[in-house]
C-alpha cells in the first residue's frame, strides 16, 4: 500500500471520519452561533469556527495522505485544546459561551483533548515501515 494511503486506512479511517464529523458539527456550531448571536459571545464562536477549519484541515490530510499537513493541523489542534482548556477553567468570565475546547472538550465528551493524542499517536505509527 502507498504511503499516502496507509493515513487513512485501518483505524486511520475511523480517525478520519471521527474528524470529519468534528469538523461538521463545530463548523455547524459556529456558523449558526455567528450568523445568530454573534454580539453575545463573538470570541468563543470565532474560536470554535477556528477550530472546526483545524478539524477540516486536519481530515483532509489524512484523507490526501499530507503527513506533514496532518501533524502541523493535529499540533494546533492540540495546543489550542490545552490552552484553551486551561483559559476556560482559570478565567471562566473570558468564555460566557463555551467552545469546542472550553473545559478540555467537556462538551463533546471530552473528545477534542482525546483526539489530537490519538492524531499524533497515528502519525507516529504510520510514519514506520
């Protein structure tokens, strides 16, 4: 099998799809929250739109096989999860509505602190042969 193609196959795909599926829902999330009450909390929803174009990011390199694209996508993702999680628990009045990441991910089960691990633990993997 290509190299390309070993990202997204076996638990690659499920990776994949699981960022797709992130990326629909925090996109949707945010388009709406923007489009309708923007004035309310204008920095959390840009934030999670933010985060929903990493998730996009981040599943169309896998898909394509762009490592290099794919780790630099997961590390944000990683790094603004745990900062922001950690920004959301010690100054709770910045985030009057929550974001993907606000509180680790709480929102979705904690799954977006999960999944850059898993991401990169993927990378790691394949990067192997």
């Amino acid at each position: 099998m290509p190299a390309e193609r070993r990202l997204a196959a076996g638990p690659g795909r499920v990776l994949l799809v699981v960022y797709v599926v992130f990326a629909i829902s925090a996109g949707a999330r945010a388009l709406y929250q923007i489009a309708v009450q923007f004035e309310r909390a204008p920095e959390a929803y840009l934030l999670s739109a933010f985060a929903a174009a990493v998730y996009l990011v981040a599943a169309v390199a896998l898909g394509r096989g762009a490592r290099r694209v794919a780790l630099v996508a997961v590390v944000i993702e990683l790094v603004g999860v745990l900062g922001i999680g950690t920004l959301s628990l010690l100054r709770p009045q910045d985030f009057p509505d929550p974001t993907v990441w606000s509180d680790f991910g709480i929102g979705y089960g904690f799954v977006p602190v999960v999944l850059p691990i898993l991401g990169l633990l993927w990378l790691r993997r394949t990067s192997r042969t």
